[in-house]
C-alpha cells in the first residue's frame, strides 16, 4: 500500500506544474493533500476524481485559503469532514476517510508565523487536536494522520535550528507537544522509524525566500503518524524532489499489504 502526502500550496498551481501527470506515474493506494487554496467551484474534473481515483475534499470557508482533500483507489466507506469545531472547520484543515477498520486523515495544522494573533490560534487548535488524537488512539482503529503539521520536532528536522528556537514551528511548545503525543499516546512517526538518522535529506519544506531551496535550508514539517501496529508495517520511504509541484515534496511511504 503506498502513501503519499502533499501540501500543494494550490491545486490549481500544482496542476500547472504536472503535479497530475506524475501522480499518474506513483501507483499511489491514498493521496492526502493539503492547502488546496480553492473551492469546488475552481475545480476540474480532473482535480476531483483522477484517473482511477475517488476524490474526497473539506474546502475551507474562504476563497484561495487553506483546504484538505483525499484521493483513492477504492471508495471510502465513511468520509467525515472537519473535528466539530466552528473555528478550526472553517479552516478546511481536517478529513477522514474509513475504510473498513483504517482510517486515513488528512491534516492541515496552523502556521502561526504571521504574528501572536495566529500563534495563539494554533496552539488553541493543537490542545483541542490532542484530545482528538487520544479519542483515535482508544477507538481501535487502525489510523494513519498525513499532512503538513507545521512543526519540526527536533533539531535534526530542519537545517537552521538554532536560529529558529523563537520561531513558530520550531517553538519548544510545539516541540514538546509532538514529542508528547508520540511518548504518550503511542503515536509513531513513520518517516522517523524509517529512516532515523536523516538530516539533510528530510526537508519537505523550502521558504520562497532566498535561496533555501537551492541551498536544502528546508524543514522537516509533513509526516505521516500512524498507529503503532500500522507503523510496523511500513516498509521503505521517499521525499520526492526531482520535480517541484509547489514549496513542499511529497512523502511517499510504502506498507505491506
């Protein structure tokens, strides 16, 4: 079964760049893509269900912002949209689709780097987060959270960090908070698991300032999180860089069936 998650920074945009037509190419099982950045008025035929793929999608309230969508090769037996908060639904950053006892999420956390305003909102949206992750963890399902989680956990998942430590994303909050769900709620994060030592080699995110892209200055901020037993099954991993579909590279993650 293979996996991959995207923050495409645009459909619209990714579609321009043969975000498409490589997607033809991976053999993916479950596409999770984040900050679709349109409503389902902008989007093709194509957008919605690709060749071989059922689309599922939780827009965001405003136009050009934010959105979450899910593609798959079989049709989800359940599709629930958003957590049940008015605040963070309207964001369009959470997505569900069950099929049978897995449950596949698309996530998009908030950025808080625009200001306190918007830090306080992520954080508010993280506490409320958690207490749905333990509500997933006692479900007994098996659940796999993609997505742009707008944190890096620690110092080896981005290239700058020390110049970052007062900066959102990589605030010790935040950090303490991943480093939480993962030793107390028994989260795995697959990448990790895979592939401990990575440092440079992990980024799946690039600033459009500069020359971060060029000189790897990336972050480590999408990720899958899965269930331990669904962990334990993952069987090789990849940051697709060959070609840019937007500031972020697909993680592809590979799961015995």
């Amino acid at each position: 079964m293979r996996i991959i998650s995207i923050n495409l920074n645009g459909i619209r945009s990714a579609a321009s760049k043969g975000f498409y037509d490589w997607l033809d190419k991976q053999n993916a099982d479950l596409v999770c893509m984040q900050e679709l950045k349109a409503q389902a008025a902008n989007m093709t035929p194509q957008m919605l269900q690709p060749a071989g793929y059922f689309g599922y999608f939780h827009y965001a309230e405003k136009k050009g912002y934010s959105g979450v969508g899910i593609y798959s090769k079989r049709p989800a037996d359940k599709v629930i949209e958003g957590l049940g908060y008015a605040d963070i639904d309207a964001e369009g950053r959470y997505l569900e689709a069950q099929f049978g006892n897995l449950s596949v999420i698309s996530l998009y956390l908030p950025s808080g780097s625009s200001g306190p305003e918007r830090q306080a909102i992520k954080f508010s949206v993280m506490d409320r987060f958690y207490v749905h992750l333990a509500n997933l963890q006692a479900s007994g399902r098996e659940v796999l959270i993609c997505g742009d989680w707008n944190i890096a956990h620690q110092q080896t998942d981005l290239k700058n960090w020390r110049g970052n430590q007062k900066n959102s994303g990589f605030l010790p909050e935040e950090r303490a908070w991943f480093g939480q769900m993962l030793s107390e709620q028994g989260w795995v994060d697959v990448y990790r698991r895979l592939q401990p030592d990575a440092t440079d080699a992990c980024y799946t995110w690039w600033s459009n300032r500069g020359q971060a892209w060029a000189n790897n200055v990336g972050w480590r901020i999408d990720y899958q999180i899965a269930t331990a037993a669904l962990a334990s099954t993952a069987i090789s991993s990849c940051i697709y860089k060959d070609q840019r579909f937007s500031d972020h590279a697909p993680l592809i993650i590979d799961y015995a069936d």
